[in-house]
C-alpha cells in the first residue's frame, strides 16, 4: 500500500486513532501514519485516551440491508453501545446520539472521547451506532461491488433514524435528542438534522467536509491492487471507504495534515477499476442537496447545528464558510490554531483556550436547544 493510501486510510475522513500534534519544530517532517492527525501545537506529551466508561451497555440491532424495500426484510447485525451513568434513571433525560464513522468503532476511539465529558455536563444518555459495513456490521460477508451497492447515504441515515426509534421504545427514554460526530461522521450529523428534525432537536458537526468536488483527481494501481480485496479481514475500511467516495462524496485524501496539503478526489479511472461502471458522484447535485441549503436563508433551511473547524486543519477548505454564511440559525466557528475536530478529541491539560472555548459552546447551545420548544419527537 502506497504512503498516499495510508494516509488516506487514517486521516481522510474519520475517527480511527486519537488525535496528535506536533511541535513547531516537526512541522514540516514527514509524519508516520501514527501521527498523521492535526498539525494543532502541543508541547506536553500526549494525552491518555479517556477510560471507556464501565457504564457501556453492547448490543446488536436488526438493521434492514435496505430501507427502500429492495431487499424487503433482509437485515443484518448492526452493533450499538450506549450509556445511561450521567442520565441519573431520569425519564426525561437528553440523549447524546455520537455517530460512529469509516471505522471500527470499537477499536477506535469512538467510544472514549468528549462526548462522554459533555454527557455528564448534560446529565444525558450516551449513544453509539456503528456505521454499516465497517468493524463488525456487515450486511455481507465480502465487500464485492454487487453487495457494496446498498452503502449509500439514504440507508446510512434511515439507520440511525431506524435504530433511534426502537431504542427510544426499548429503554422507554422520553428525552430530546442530540447528534454529534467529527469528520466524515459531521457531516452525517449535519445532514441528520437536515433530514430529521422530528428526531434531533440539535447537532454538532466538527471538522464536517460539505463541499464535494474539490482538489485534485488521483489513483494509482498501486491504490487499486491494494483496495481490490473483497474479504473484509483483509480490509481496513479503505475499500468502503473509497466506495463511497466515488458514489456519493467525492471527497477522499489529503496529502497531509497541515492546511497546505493537497486534497484528493478519487478519479473517474480509479472508481470503474475498482467498481466497474457503477454510477459515480454529481459533485454539483450534492452541492447543491447537502452544502448550499446549510448557509442559505431560505424558508426551510436546517437550523441548530454548530459547525466547528479548526484553522490548522486542511479539511476546513471544503467545510462551511463563515464568510459566505447567510443562515442565522447555524453556528460556524473556526477553532485558532485547531487541527482536525479537535473539540471532540479527548480532553486534555494542554488543550488550548480556544478548544476549550469551542466545547462550552456547544453546551451552551445544547441547552438552548432542549430547552426550546421544538419537541424531539420520536414515533412509538
């Protein structure tokens, strides 16, 4: 696998590994895949990954393969945890609904980083939804073209509308909810929101890329030889991953962590080698469904959702942009000095004010949302 592939793997869009930073004087190295994750400055070591809460309830759900009713009552096991140790056996507790990503999200650090802090501030319900086709929720056991099909962004969000239903039923929690997610799984909670404000009164959207089509066109054959696997052992998320980048997003790689990094989009020859003629991305049509309704002033337009960037991360160029914002019912903050969705990394005594500063405005927002009067209503 190619060094440009692994960094793709790791930093493109997700949550797999902890978040680092480097002193000034490394900035320009040549990063390991370890540490490939935020150029955002820190001189002390780094941080120990919060402890998974003990708390942590596992369970699997029976998730349709696909909610358009072509595979009609065909499901697959899809792996939730959630955690009620803040909520205090309270009925009316909030619920904090952290979207997994392109990832494991047990080997990850989905499970163990900020939103745990902000559940206990919140007094909240904790709640994670592994992403389909990634770690252990696999509608197939191979990752063939034919059964990748169904890994689209309609089924992706009818899942977590699906499962917040029937958990909502299941534990009998009548509080509001709230999504979060950092990168890829921003962008999800953003769009979520969009989708189903009966379901989400508010959400947090970190380091959420938005715009499609931008950077440069890339692929190897060394990218397809080392994604053309099928089996998922053999697979850590790259070949999902790129999947849906040529069907969907159209955003991929960056070069590096830095804001002077080159960003990549998956080419029109690497998509047909490693899926055939399947039909690849509009970048304009999503533009035009999912970045220009978030910062318009139309009627309808989505609303209670804080965007945060950080300055130092290259993926900022393809988020939302504070300048071109006309939708007064968003938030859009750039963390100085950040890199990638560094508010919902775990928190640290090193963290900077800024950082800090971004992660009470989302409790500050929090409340204002479940304290409105636009109830989180969710179908029993």
């Amino acid at each position: 696998m190619g060094a440009t592939m692994k960094i793709a793997i790791i930093l493109s869009l997700s949550l797999l590994l902890p978040s680092f930073s480097f002193a000034a004087a490394s900035e320009s190295a040549r990063f390991s895949d370890d540490h490939i994750r935020s150029s955002f400055k820190r001189n002390a070591a780094p941080a120990q990954v919060l402890e998974r809460p003990a708390a942590l309830v596992p369970g699997t759900f029976a998730q349709n393969i696909d909610h358009t009713g072509l595979l009609a009552g065909q499901t697959f096991d899809q792996r939730y945890w959630f955690d009620s140790e803040f909520a205090a056996q309270n009925a009316d507790a909030p619920i904090l609904y952290h979207i997994c990503g392109e990832g494991d999200a047990e080997q990850s650090y989905f499970l163990n980083d900020n939103a745990i802090a902000w559940a206990k501030t919140l007094g909240a319900h904790l709640v994670y939804l592994e992403h389909r086709y990634y770690g252990s929720s696999l509608p197939f056991a191979d990752l063939s073209t034919d059964h990748l099909q169904y890994l689209t962004l309609t089924n992706v969000l009818e899942d977590l509308a699906t499962f917040q239903k029937w958990i909502t039923s299941n534990q009998g929690w009548k509080g509001k909810w709230i999504s979060l997610g950092g990168s890829y799984s921003g962008t999800l909670s953003a769009i979520y929101r969009q989708k189903h404000p009966e379901l989400v009164v508010g959400a947090l959207a970190s380091s959420a890329p938005m715009v499609s089509g931008i950077g440069v066109s890339s692929g190897t054959q060394e990218d397809v030889d080392s994604l053309s696997s099928t089996d998922p052992s053999d697979d850590s998320g790259g070949r999902q991953w790129v999947y849906q980048s040529c069907t969907t997003f159209g955003f991929w790689e960056a070069d590096g962590p830095t804001p002077d990094a080159t960003l990549e989009n998956p080419s029109s020859w690497l998509c047909q080698q490693l899926f055939g003629n399947t039909p690849q991305v509009d970048s304009s049509a999503y533009n035009q469904n999912y970045d220009s309704p978030f910062i318009s002033n139309t009627t309808g337009a989505p609303s209670n959702i804080l965007f945060t960037y950080g300055s130092d991360d290259i993926w900022t160029t393809i988020g939302l942009s504070k300048q071109t914002n006309a939708n007064s019912n968003i938030t859009i903050q750039v963390i100085e000095g950040a890199g990638h969705h560094f508010d919902l990394n775990y928190p640290d005594s090193s963290d900077s004010s800024a950082v800090v500063k971004a992660r009470m405005e989302f409790i500050t927002l929090a409340n204002k949302w479940l304290a409105g009067s636009t109830k989180s209503s969710v179908p029993q």
